[in-house]
C-alpha cells in the first residue's frame, strides 16, 4: 500500500497535468469533433446532427455528443467572427446583418474597428491602455494587419489542419512570440495585400505598417484614411490665377473652346462663366443633316442608312448685334458702320463698340446730364483744370477753353508769347521809324527819336524860326524837335526833303500823316478801312468769337491754328494741341504738369515705379527713365528672346542650364534652386554636397537594429552577435537553435547531457543522479532504483528528482508584482503540502551582479506553488535552485519529491 502511494505521489509531481484515459478517448474525440466541424461548414448550423455508430461505440456517444456540439459551435462562431470582422474591413456597420444571431459576428466586427482606428492613429498596439483587447483575435489582426497577426492557434483549429478539412483557398496565420513577447513574422509583408479597404484610394507598405494615399486632386482626411476633393481657395470658378500679376483673370471659355454649348448655340463669354445664346436655325457642315428631334447633326450617310428625315442646311440667322461669317456669329462694329448707332457728333458723342451692342459716351471736354439726357460742355475754367499763367484770364469754349491776357501791350509794345510780358519794338532796327535821312534814329522804352547828323562840310548857316506844333495837320511832327526849324544844307532845303512812307507834305513843307482809307481805299468790299498813324488796317466787318478768324471771303469764321501760327504759351518740352477755338497744351509721354511756385505749369517727369499701379512685375526692379521707365529682373529669372513683352521675367532653370550644381539632387523652384540629397545623407555647409549621415550615432536613442549597427555610404546595416542570425526584415535577431541539430551534429555529446537552446547560445547539462536513482532521458529525471522503501526512507527519502530548464534574456522587464517562472503542483487529497526554495549554485562574472534570495519568491495555492521572478537578472550567468516539496497526513510527511530549476540567463537583452 505504502509503495502504491509513493508511485502515485512521483507520477504527480513529474508532470504538470495528469492523464487518466487510454489512447481509445483520444481517438473518439478527434473524430467526433471532425465530424462537428464539416457539419458547421456544410450546413452553418449545429442542429440534427447524425452520428454514425458504426464510427463510435455505444459506450461513447454521450462523449462524442458533447464533443460534438462544442466543436460544432467553436466553427460556427470563428466564421461569424471571420464575417464581422471583414464588415468592419469594408466600412459596414457591425449591426447592419440582422439575419445572424451569433454574438461572435458583432463582437468580432466591433472589435476590428478598433483595431482599425488604433492603427490609423499610429498609437503601439501594445499599449497598456489597449491591454484587454490584446487578447482579442480580430482587434490584434486589424490592428497590426495580416502579416503581423500574432495568433494561437487553438487544439479545434490544429485538429482542422491534421485532418486535412480546411477549405480551398484558405490559410491560417502563422506567427510566433518569443520569450519578451516580441512578435517575429514568419509570413510576406504585404499588408495591403492582405487586407482590403485599408485606404480609401491608395494602400501603400511601409517599413513597420503602411500608409494611405489619394489620388491627384484629393487630400487624406484626419482620419488617415479617408480622402476628399482638395480644394483651391485661390480663385473662384471661371477664374485662374496671373502668376504676374498675382490676381484673378476672367477665362475666356469661348476662345479657349472649353464651354459645353451646342453646334446650334453661340458661345458669349461673360466674367466667370460664359453663356450659350441660342439661334434660329441651325447650319450643318457639308456631309451633315440636322435632326430637330436631336437637336444636332448628323453624318448623311447615317441619314440614308436608318432612313430618317434629313433636313437641308437652312440659312443661318445671329442675335441683334452680330453677323453670320464662315457659318458663325461675329460681333457688329456698330461704331465703325455710323448707319448702325444713333450716336451724334453734333451733341458731342462718340460711339463705342461692346459684344453685341454699343454705347455712346461723351467727347472730351463734355459731360453726361442726366437731368437733361445730353452731353454739356465742361468749364475748365470753372473748376480750375486749366494750365493759364497768372497774368492770363481764362475764358472757356465748347469743349475746351483760352488764356488771354488781362491788358494789351500798347504802342510801341509787343506780346511774348512765350513769357507773357510785353517786349519793346526797337523802331530804328526794325525801320519802322520816320527820321529823315539826314537824322539818326534812336530808340526809347515804347518809342524813338530823331536827332539831327552835323556836317562839317557846311561854309553857312542859316537859322530860321521854330515852327509852331499847330502848324502840323495832325498835332505832331514824324520827327523830333530839332528838325522842326528851317534849315538850309548845303544847296537843298527843308522842302526839298522826302517823308518816310504814309506821309506827305503839305502846303507848309511839313510831313503829314496819309489817310489811305480816303485816297485809295486798299480794303476789301467786306473789310472796314482804319487809318493809322503812317499806315492802315483792315478789319472785317464779320464779328467772329475769340480763337477763330474771319474767312479770305469773310463770310465765315474759321478756327485759328495757334499750334500752326505759333500764337500759344505752351512751355518749353510742352506740346500744343489746337483745338476749336483755342488750345490746349499737353506733356510727352511720360511726363506730367507741376506747377512752380511762380505759377507757371512745367513739365516733369512721372515715376511709374512709384506710381500705385505696378508696371513690373514682382520677379522684376523698376528703374525710372526720362519720359519711361525700364524693368530689370531679378536673380534667378530672365527674359525670354522673340517675347514682345518686355517687362516680363521667367524663371531660370538653373538645374537644367547649370550641369553638375548639386552633387546629387537639384530642385528648381520659382526664382532659384535648391540642393537635395538622397536617403541617408544630409546637405553640407556649402548647401551642395551631401554628406552621409551616420544613423547608427543619429538615431542610437531609437536602438534601429536588435544587435549591432554598422554604418554603410547612405544607409546602415544591421548584424548580430553569435549565436543570433538576422530576421528577413533585416533589424531583428532571431535565436539560432542550436539543439534542433540532427543526431549526427548534435552539440551536447555526453550519454546523460540535455541540451537546452538560449537565447544567442546553447548550455550542456549532465544529469548526475544521485546514488540509488536511475536516470530517465526521456522524462529528464531520475527515478528510485527500486519502487520498495522501508522506515524513514519512504518519507524524507525524494523518491524523484526532476529536471527544468529554464531561460532568460538580460535584464528582463518584471511587473511590480513579479512575473512566475515555475509552476509545481500536488495532489489534493493530503492534509498540507509544504514547499521550500533555495539557491544551490551561482556561475556569473565579477562584472555581473549575481542573483540572491531577494531576487526570487514562492507563492503557494492549495496544493501548487509558483516560483516567482522579483527582480530583473544580468546575464550571462547560470542559477541551480531546487524547490522541495513534501506532503504531510496528520501533521505528517508521507512523501517528498525535488524539482530542479536550471535558469540560463543570456548576455543580451533580446
């Protein structure tokens, strides 16, 4: 009884779990729960399902019922889950099926919205926020995609694959976790591939995941996802942007033939949009019919092929303001054609063409009534916008306006036109004087005098009596005093002396005014004779107005050309422009009035580069010029050759005119250029050689590779210490085990040697069993060499020794509550099992700091304990311990056994 028992207590603790049943149990289960499986698939329901007795015993059908049924519904739920979780990949709603009544289909599909909206808002799936989702198939799937799904599969699905019953086409994920619960893919990388409608448009792989893009006129929504039309809030419809000009411009959608108006329609370009004007009738090209039905044309051959009515080409007739021309509607110059507007010169009007109509505006110098519906004259004068000197009056015209001086000039005076003032007429220069010849002409302020020449030639003198100034017909002599006496010279008289022209002698020797007006009357029938002083005038008896003059006929008045006759004031640099009755005067172009604080009206030069309105563009300087101006561009643009625009600058593509600017990319950009570099290196101080940037210094802090980084030209690489090799996404290390070796290279020689694989490494350990124990190879234990035991030995004596082996990477993270490493159970019929830990060997560095008591806890259950981690390890180094368990009846041992912990804890951290 005593041996029986001991075996029993050894049987429990080897194991973990305990099996009671034959390999018959086995058997029957796997075959009952196939049989759920392709009834779930074949009929989507676990209802009246048939079992076949030939397949199992009577003895059993109770068990294959239950069997049956679990398998049954474990299916059916996973494909439900399988259609909830492929709605929320479509963007249904999880409730939108309301045939199913499973819960698996909503909780599946809620789940992988989930999974969906973490992944967009790229936050670590691994999130402890998200830790009570992590368990959840479908929110793991969706969240990391396809190819990083990192699933268990489960013993249903395991049965599934031995027993060849999965359906064509589908596959199960396959993934694996190591011992830090980092996650290795082991399948392709095509997320995208895998899952559909990840991205509304694009779905592009990326390194770690992947990114949604949109197609060309379309922007991501903030939901990463999504897209929407992009939007141009530089213009509104029917508007591009001058680039120049830096402003809005009308498209001519009629010139540019991008409207939509029919054959029959004529396109009428308005501010943003056009318009389609209808016409009368309509006009095929040669070869084409007319179908009103359609209102369209259509090929003739057509016509005659369905037999339809063919209308012949008709006249085509245009809306008022336009005229039919090559088969199209052009607009009337009404203004050209004076028989197609009403606009009358004589109300001082003048025609201006628009599409389709016409407008009449006034002249210059008139301005619209609108009380009185006419064009009226504008008064210059009255509003001061006239260019008179100060010493002139200004007297308005129709249409425009004169200066006049405010006085005359006098006798003996002449207006200079030019200054204003009134000059002097030098008399003797221009011989308009009347002294004899015997007399010298002096000239005076408005006047002359004559005074007499002396001759020494002369023997006698004779000296008459002054004769008085009425004795003059005319109250003066055409000489001064001085010649007024008689006096004899030589051998002629004062009689014998000539008058200067329009005098005469009278009976008393004196020189007298000539009235020709009486004599000999040299004016015409329609002109009034005016004698003057020496000479006469002739003035018209027609009156005309100031500024014109009367005809050759004087029957009419005629304009006075001052610009012609010279008669203007206009300013040096200024030009005259006549106009009826007067004129006006005007600047060059370019130039502009500026009245002197004299008050007179010059002409000076205008600064179009400061003027508001830009005349260069903004890629241009402006440089002012005498009556003009000149634009200059600015670096990095130029002006093209052949362009007749002279003010306008296009951009220099200096990566294309300049060969080798940058070292290895060159972007052109408006005005200049700019130097880029490839992945992996930066731009150097002179902003034209690339550099190459060392990632595995830059970005250390982000550990890019799992073992070692090694820089290369451009990029890195990853490699790993031995013991590792490198993963195919070229970063990770994945452990090389070394124990899967075949029976030929096995690394552990030794009969009794166990290999245990560690993380970069591999350790030999020798079973040495004790004296009186035989060792198990297959069990890694050792037994008692005998099943009979006497005394005391049957109680302190182990009756088994067990072997674990168990292994750490460095420095592994521990929760605050400890992490269990080990798990020994015992049967539950004793009264108290008691367990007690201890550190048998410590194999570690100087360097490393070793493990103690501290670093290890016990925590007993009813009839289990659990080893637990407390503190973080260093590697490397090897820890034996060996945890005791003994079980007590009535306060006493009635068996022992020792289970043997080997922790291997490797040099590195992964």
């Amino acid at each position: 009884m005593l041996y029986t028992l001991c075996g029993f207590i050894c049987l429990l603790m080897i194991g973990s779990h305990v099996s009671l049943a034959n390999g018959s149990i086995s058997d029957y289960i796997r075959k009952c729960c196939i049989g759920g499986l392709r009834h779930a698939r074949a009929s989507a329901s676990c209802k009246n399902v048939d079992i076949s007795l030939s397949i199992i015993p009577q003895l059993w059908l109770g068990l294959c019922h239950s069997t049956l049924d679990v398998c049954c519904s474990r299916e059916l739920d996973h494909q439900n889950c399988e259609l909830g979780r492929l709605a929320a990949l479509e963007g249904t709603r999880c409730d939108s099926e309301g045939t199913l009544t499973f819960n698996s289909y909503s909780t599946c599909c809620r789940a992988c919205q989930i999974g969906l909206a973490v992944k967009a808002s790229k936050v670590n799936c691994e999130d402890p926020l998200f830790s009570f989702l992590s368990s959840i198939d479908s929110y793991r799937f969706c969240c990391y995609g396809a190819k990083d799904f990192n699933g268990t599969k489960s013993n249903i699905d395991q049965i599934s694959n031995d027993n060849s019953i999965i359906e064509e086409g589908e596959s199960r994920l396959d993934s694996k976790e190591d011992m830090n619960g980092t996650i290795i893919l082991t399948g392709d990388d095509d997320i995208c591939g895998k899952i559909g409608n990840l991205c509304a448009h694009i779905c592009e792989n990326t390194y770690d995941a992947y990114q949604c893009k949109c197609h060309p006129g379309f922007l991501l929504d903030n939901n990463n996802v999504t897209c929407s039309p992009e939007k141009s809030e530089i213009c509104p419809s029917g508007y591009h942007l001058d680039k120049i000009e830096k402003k809005c411009i009308d498209i001519d959608e009629c010139r540019e033939d991008i409207h939509e108006c029919k054959f029959s329609q004529y396109c009428h370009n308005t501010n943003g949009g056009y318009h389609c004007l209808d016409v009368k009738t309509k006009n095929c090209s040669p070869g084409f019919h007319y179908i009103s039905e359609l209102d369209e044309c259509k090929d003739d051959y057509d016509c005659k092929k369905d037999g339809s009515k063919c209308t012949t080409i008709k006249e085509l007739s245009c809306d008022s303001g336009f005229s039919l021309e090559n088969g199209h509607c052009t607009d009337i110059d009404e203004c050209f054609l004076s028989t197609f507007n009403n606009c009358s010169s004589n109300n001082n009007q003048e025609c201006v063409n628009t599409v389709g109509s016409y407008s009449c505006r006034c002249q210059a110098g008139f301005n619209f009534d609108a009380t009185l519906n006419k064009c009226v004259d504008i008064n210059e004068c009255s509003i001061n916008n006239h260019n008179c000197l100060p010493t002139q009056r200004c007297d308005n015209t129709i249409g425009s306006y004169i200066c006049t001086r405010l006085q005359s000039c006098g006798t003996g005076y002449t207006l200079n036109a030019e200054t204003g003032n009134c000059d002097d007429d030098d008399e003797c220069k221009l011989n308009t004087h009347n002294c004899p010849s015997n007399y010298d002409c002096h000239n005076t302020k408005g006047s002359f005098r004559c005074y007499r020449k002396f001759s020494t030639s002369s023997t006698t003198t004779t000296t008459s009596t002054t004769v008085s100034p009425s004795a003059s017909e005319h109250g003066q002599y055409p000489y001064s005093t001085a010649a007024h006496h008689n006096l004899k010279f030589g051998n002629f008289t004062r009689s014998q002396m000539n008058c200067s022209s329009g005098f005469h002698r009278n009976n008393l020797g004196a020189c007298v005014d000539t009235n020709e007006c009486v004599e000999n009357n040299p004016c015409g029938n329609h002109q009034r004779c005016i004698n003057t002083n020496g000479y006469f005038r002739c003035e018209g008896l027609l009156l005309c107005s100031p500024g014109y003059k009367s005809t050759a006929d004087g029957k009419s008045c005629t304009d006075i050309d001052e610009c012609d006759s010279g008669d203007h004031n206009c300013g040096e640099g200024q030009i005259c422009r006549n106009r009826n009755g007067g004129y006006v005067c005007t600047c060059p172009t370019g130039h502009e009035f500026k009245r002197l604080s004299t008050g007179v009206n010059v002409c000076a030069d205008t600064n179009e580069c400061t003027t508001d309105q830009r005349v260069c563009p903004s890629n241009a300087n402006c440089f002012n010029t005498i009556g003009s101006y000149y634009c200059e561009c600015k670096a990095g643009f130029q002006k093209k050759t052949g362009n007749n625009n002279y003010t306008q600058c296009f951009d220099i593509d200096e990566c294309q005119e300049v060969s080798g600017l940058c070292q290895q990319k060159c972007i052109n950009f408006w005005g200049g250029y700019r130097c880029t570099c490839n992945s992996g290196y930066q731009l150097g101080q002179d902003n034209r050689t690339c550099d190459d940037i060392n990632e595995c210094e830059v970005h250390k802090d982000y550990k890019l590779c799992m073992g070692f980084c090694i820089n290369t030209p451009g990029s890195y690489q990853c490699s790993c210490p031995r013991g590792y090799m490198l993963s195919p996404d070229k970063n990770s290390c994945r452990d090389i085990n070394e124990c899967e070796t075949d029976s030929i290279n096995q690394v552990c020689t030794g009969q009794n040697d166990i290999c245990t694989n560690t993380r970069g490494s591999y350790k030999c350990t020798t079973v040495d069993c004790p004296y009186g124990y035989t060792i198990d190879p297959d069990q890694k234990k050792c037994r008692q060499n005998t099943n009979f035991c006497e005394g005391d030995d049957c109680y302190s004596k182990p009756s088994a020794y067990t072997y674990n082996f168990i292994t750490f990477v460095s420095k592994l993270i521990i929760p605050p509550d400890g992490r269990a490493i080990f798990t020994l159970r015992g049967p539950l019929w004793y009264d108290n099992i008691d367990f007690d830990l201890r550190i048998v060997h410590i194999q570690a560095n100087s360097n490393i700091q070793s493990a103690t008591d501290k670093n290890f806890d016990t925590l007993k259950s009813n009839n289990q304990v659990n080893v637990i981690l407390r503190k973080s390890l260093e590697g490397p180094q090897d820890i034996e311990l060996e945890l005791t368990m003994t079980v007590f009846t009535n306060g006493m041992p009635r068996g022992k056994s020792v289970a043997k912990l080997f922790l291997f804890v490797s040099q590195y951290n992964f």
